[in-house]
C-alpha cells in the first residue's frame, strides 16, 4: 500500500475509534462548556463593574482560556492512534493484536509510523480550528458588545498557535507510546503533566535547562494565556518543540524498523 493510500486507513481507522471519538467530542464540548462558566462570570463583571474591567478584556480571549484542555485530548489522540494496535483483538480468539494486520497490509514500517503522524496531526489540528472559533463564538453571544474587540490577525495567530501546539503534542504522545508499546503510561504521565502537575514547570525551580523540554519550550504559541516567566520566545520555542517531536517521531521509526512488532 502507498503512502497516500496508508495515511487515507489511517484516518478512517483513528476518526472511527471511539476514543478518539470521545477526545475530540469532549475537547470541543468541554471548551464549550468552560467557556460558557467564564462568559458568564465575565459578563456579570462587566456590568457591576463601574470601570468596566475584567480579567478578560475580549470575547475571543473568554473563550481561548479553554485551550489548555485540547492538550489533554491532544494527547489522548496520539497515544491511541498507536496504543490501539497493541491492544488483542477480543472479537477473534484466535487473533492477535491489530499492529500485526497493519504492517501486513503496509509493509515498509516508516510509512505506518509516517501515515499514523499525519492522521494524528491532521485530526488534532482540525479540533483545534473547530474548537477556538466555537468557544469565541459561545463568548460573543453571551458577553455581547460589553467586551472589547480583538484585531482578526491576533485572534488568527493565536488560534494557529493553539493548533500548531496541540498538533505537536499529539506527535509526541504518538511517538512515546510507539517507544513504551503501551498506551496506558504515556497516557498517565502526558495526561497528568498536562493538565494537573507539569513536571516541567516544577523543574524550572531546579535548572533553567526545563525551558528547553517540549511543553514548556513551546506555552508561547498558546499567546495571552498566563504564562511563567523566562523560557524561550515564540518563534524559538516552537522549533525547539518541533525538534523535539520529530525528533522522538525519528527515533520511534528506528525502533520500529528494527524490532518484532
């Protein structure tokens, strides 16, 4: 099977799983619904407040708050895009696990790896356009003119930020859980340092080197949200986190090209 052909199986087998079905539902549903308990703590501060200030000076920035929770489902896309192939086949008790049928079908390992990144960074990224755009728009209805008026490019890049972000997390989590061939640690660890303690971030206090790992390396992309201070710009960030990704995708290629399935 071709490339093309490969990342076409791909796509259908992930956007069909029901827990990547359930990630994506649920990062667009809960940023929905996040945004909709901030609008209208938003929209209430607005009008009590005599100087009319809040936290949030627009709709779109209401609604972008919700954006750290597509990395969890980020995350979750790409550790079963690759965990599902190492999970038994229960519907035949004389199969095997799916990762066996799959490069049966592909032969050349790098191009499963490859048309599973696509399919992972493909889906990941359409999430992140559908969801900001929803969130701003759930805030606009609620909040109304009361707030200010963010410039298109700004909201524009900050939604390609939260997409280009996103997707490399899904790669990364894609890529570790292809090096574990398991999806239950990757899941645990990326999950908790994502959205309860980052690691990370607690590094920092330990060496100022932390900046340099993926997450942290690229929270600049996800621009206007709080950040901690030090660490690396923009632009340098999201390379080093780039690098990272394929990185890890490189290495994940090497041990799949040489190992037993």
């Amino acid at each position: 099977m071709s490339l093309p052909g490969a990342f076409a199986a791909e796509l259908r087998k992930l956007s069909t799983l029901p827990a990547g079905q359930i990630a994506v539902a649920g990062t667009v549903l809960g940023s929905v619904g996040i945004t909709l308990l901030n609008a209208v703590s938003t929209r209430a501060g607005l009008e009590t407040s005599s100087a009319g200030s809040t936290a949030f000076t627009s709709a779109f920035e209401v609604g972008y708050a919700a954006v750290p929770l597509g990395t969890v489902g980020a995350v979750v896309v790409g550790v079963i895009a690759m965990s599902s192939e190492y999970a038994a086949n229960s519907s035949d008790a004389g199969a095997g696990r799916q990762i066996t049928a799959s490069l049966a079908a592909v032969p050349r390992r790098g191009h499963v790896l490859t048309a599973k990144a696509l399919a992972v960074a493909l889906l990941v990224a359409a999430t992140a356009v559908v969801t900001v755009p929803v969130s701003a728009g759930v805030a606009a209805l609620v909040i109304g003119d009361a707030g200010d008026a963010l410039p298109l490019d700004v909201a524009l890049t900050r939604m390609l930020g939260a997409a280009l972000y996103w997707m490399l997390t899904g790669l990364i989590a894609l890529a570790v859980t292809m090096l574990a061939r398991s999806g239950l640690v990757p899941l645990v660890v990326l999950v908790a340092n994502s959205s309860l303690v980052s690691v990370s971030l607690l590094l920092t206090t330990v060496t100022p080197l932390a900046h340099w790992l993926p997450d942290l390396a690229g929270r600049r992309l996800l621009g206007g949200l709080s950040t901690v201070e030090g660490g690396l710009d923009t632009g340098p960030g999201a390379l080093v986190m780039a690098v990272w990704a394929f990185g890890l995708l490189a290495v994940a290629g090497v041990v799949l090209s040489r190992r037993d399935a």
